[in-house]
C-alpha cells in the first residue's frame, strides 16, 4: 500500500505537464468560468454520487432526477415545449452519436440510409456514419460566412436521408447555420433535423443569438453540452428529441442473456453518478442570471479578440463568429507561417489550435473564449502580435518541395505499417517521449498530407503513445 499523501503527490507531479484547464490561457478543450467555489461544489457533489449506478433509475432515484431536472434546464435553453425529452450522455459525441442511430433507427424502411450535413458539421458525425453504417453526405458551405448552403442542402436530401444536420454554432469557425431554413426543408420531406448546439446551446440564447431549437419549425433533436459553457466539469451532455417516439431509436433493451434485462437510454450501460451530479450541482450553483453574465462576458471577449486579430498585418478571421469562438486565418501571403505563430504563441504559455484546411475554409488558429478571457484580451493580442512578429522575422516554414509532393502523393491504403513508423519519424513524430516542442515543421508536413493519410499517420501516432 502507498500512503495516500504519495499517490496524490504523483498524480499532481503528471498534472503539472498537462496544458492549464484554469487561467484562460488554454484556448481549446477547456472552459473556465473564472468564478470561485465552482470546483470545489463540483468535486464533492461528485464524489457524493459516483459509486451509484445509473443503470438503474429505480435503485437509484436520486439519478433519474438529477437527470430529469438538467434535461430540462436545458430543454428551456432550447426552445423546449411540454413534449420534449432527452437524455444525459457523457459528452458531445454520444449525443451526435445517438442523434444518428434514433433517425436511423426510426427510420427501417430506408435502405442504404445517409445524412445530409455540412461539411463544416462536427466530426462526431463522421464517427456516427461509421458506426451506425448511415453515409454522411457532406455539403459545402458558403465560401465567405462559412455557413451551411440551404439550397445546396435542400438539393442533397433524397429518399435515403434519414437526417439533417446544422450547427448552432459550428466549432470550427463559430458561425451559425440558417437553421430555419434547412429544417424547414427538412420538415417538407419527412426528414429529422438536428441542431448541433453541443457548443452554443449554454451562450446563444443568453446573448439572443438564434432561435436554434424546437422553437423553429421541424427541428426534431439538439444536442448541448454541459461540459463546455455549463462550465460543468467533464463527461456530461444533453441529448434532447422533440417527443418520446423520436428518441425511441437509441433506447435499447436485452432480455437475451441469463442476467438482468438490460435497459439502456445512451451507449453507456453502468454509468456514474459523478458527472451528473456534479453537473447538476454546478447549474444550481450558477444560476441563469450568472450563466447569462457568464455568456457575455465570453462573447465581449470574443468580440475583443476578434476585432483585435483584425487590426494584425498579415491576420484575417474566418466569417463573422456569432458566439465565443473565433477561427484566425492568413491575410493574403504575408511571408511567415501561421503554424509558426502558433508556435510563438506556445512560446508565450498561450494554447491556440491549429485546424488545417478543409474544403473552403483555409488552414487556421481556433480560439474557444471563456467567461476568464475577458478583461484580459489585451494580454492575448499584445502576445498575438508579438508571435506575429516573431514567426514573420523566423519567415515561412522551410520544407523541401519535393518531400512535400511525395506525401501529397502517398496512398495510406498501399503503405505498410514500417513505412507508416518511417513516415512518423521523419516527420519528427517517431519518438512518443521527445515530441517537438515546436510543431510547425510537423503540421506543414501534415498539411500537405492528404486527408486519408494524415488520419491513418495520426492514427499510427496515437498507437504509438499507447505502447
Ligand atoms: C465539442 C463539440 C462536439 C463533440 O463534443 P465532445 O464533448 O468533444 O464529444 C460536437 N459538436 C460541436 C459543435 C462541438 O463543439
């Protein structure tokens, strides 16, 4: 046995490598609300419930009801009406998921079943077209706002879509889709709609940004996240239908076995009670008024930034965000590389993320705002114009062209897994304990790698970590 002390002095020891989830300086997978006494309630609230089991909402009461009040806080968020339900899941992820296998699901007569989505929707979808074998049919999107196309979705919805996708608002560029007008097309074809607001559905409505939910006509399911701007800790979504037959499709019931007839709402079957009630302390503990004076203060923050980044040579946004998320691009060709700023913003203990271009958006820095970012944007654009600096005096990034050719070329389906690790080790990826601190060589390298194959490179590096 190890003393207790020892074994929280080991786990702080590994914490402290970790990028910062406090502070506001991680501008990507982490939400920080600034407000004290939030992770304190959380942590106990969770530890008060997370040896009790989901599974079981008649064993364990006190979990349907936690569930039944966060599902309908955030129904109210969404345009709920007296029929709607949900479910909690554990993240974002699961609710897509489940978003998908309820339409495919609902719908058994449709034969090769697709989703019309665009192309700016979560990868999450892609991940639920691969489980549930429904095929994502991806539409491009308006070229300068980064919006989804209504007439170009419309165009794509045949008699195998079993559901219609928008955000509100998308993650990559923080814009919303004209949700109205896809789901009301939707609607005119018998098709579901979801509105993926796993990223907004906690701001928009306090900054009076939409209607996004079931207050437009034909939306059938929003997924919203409380793990983002709940500022709940993480593993804790919400997944809500228009009305119980819809979500039917990802309930799921076995009486074929010897044991318990298992009864599932989400993909999960034992599920902790920790998350839920650490959320549901969370969203007591905050309150709609705080969460509406936290939403502004992330959208003032955004709005800063965003007009900041403008005032940068050589640095454009992408679109006009409509809520907290803000995508940084190239201005023309201004002779030093974005992946190196980047870097220079690593440098200067800021995390930016980069998104490598897709369809019509170019490559890019994403920046998610919290309610911490604000008073403190001066901090982040005197940094960001300092990196700017720095990466146009270190100038482009120097890869040999011919490198660059033979990776645009490689066909991940033709490459062994020896020539995937030599692939990984020149491009500074071979060795999982001596990563680059510096990444821009490595992500033009993998800019130029088609899409396929930077999945399957990536892939092979994540391997590689877990050996
Ligand atoms: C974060 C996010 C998701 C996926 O959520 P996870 O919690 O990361 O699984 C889906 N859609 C959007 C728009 C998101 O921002």
């Amino acid at each position: 046995m190890n003393p207790a002390e020892e074994v929280l002095a080991e786990l702080r020891a590994l914490r402290a490598a970790d990028l910062p989830t406090h502070g506001a300086r991680t501008l990507a997978y982490v939400y920080d609300s600034g407000l004290s006494g939030v992770d304190e309630l959380a942590a106990e609230a969770h530890a008060l419930a997370a040896h009790a089991n989901g599974l079981d909402p008649t064993a364990f009461p006190s979990l349907l009801r936690l569930e039944n009040d966060l599902v309908a806080a955030t129904a109210e968020l969404a345009g709920g009406t007296a029929d709607t339900v949900g479910a909690v899941t554990s993240g974002g992820t699961e609710s897509c998921l489940l978003a998908v296998l309820a339409a495919r699901t609902g719908a058994p007569d449709v034969r090769e079943p697709t989703m019309v989505l665009p192309e700016t929707a979560h990868a999450a979808f892609h991940k639920a077209a691969h489980f549930f074998g429904v095929r994502a049919v991806s539409v491009p999107v308006d070229p300068v706002t980064f919006r989804a196309d209504p007439a170009a979705m419309t165009a794509a919805m045949d008699e195998h879509t079993v559901l219609v996708v928008a955000s509100a608002p998308s993650y990559a560029h923080g814009v919303l889709d004209p949700i109205a007008e896809i789901a009301a097309a939707a609607s005119a074809r018998g098709i579901r709609m979801h509105v993926d607001a796993c990223i907004g559905g906690w701001v928009l409505p306090h900054l009076g940004v939409g209607p996004f939910g079931f207050d437009v006509p034909g939306v059938t399911s929003v997924s919203v996240d409380l793990h983002k701007y709940a500022y709940c800790p993480k593993g804790v979504s919400v997944l809500l239908h228009a009305n119980a037959e819809l979500r039917r499709g990802h309930y799921f019931a076995s009486a074929d076995w010897p044991g318990y007839t298992m009864l599932n709402t989400t993909v999960q079957s034992t599920r902790s009670g920790g998350p839920l009630a650490s959320a549901w302390a969370v969203v007591r503990y905050i309150g709609a008024e705080r969460y509406r004076r936290l939403a502004l203060d992330a959208r003032a923050a955004a709005e800063e930034i965003a007009a900041g980044i403008d005032k940068i040579g050589g640095l454009r946004v992408l679109g006009t965000p409509d809520s907290t998320l803000v995508a940084l691009a190239l201005d023309g060709t201004p002779g030093f590389d974005l992946f190196t700023v980047a870097d220079e913003m690593s440098a200067r203990n800021w995390y930016v993320q980069p998104q490598f271009a897709h369809g019509v958006s170019p490559a890019n820095l994403h920046l998610t705002l919290s309610a911490a970012n604000r008073g403190h944007e001066r901090d982040f654009l005197a940094d960001l114009e300092a990196a700017v600096g720095a990466a146009r005096a270190a100038g482009p990034v120097s890869v040999d062209p011919q490198v660059l050719g033979f990776i645009a070329a490689l066909d991940p389906a033709q490459l062994t897994s020896e020539q995937f690790a030599g692939l990984l080790a020149a491009a500074g990826l071979g060795d999982a304990d001596g990563l680059p601190t510096r990444m821009a060589e490595v992500n033009t390298l993998l800019a130029a790698a088609p899409a396929r194959l930077r999945e399957r490179l990536l892939l092979e590096f994540l391997g590689q970590l877990h050996e």
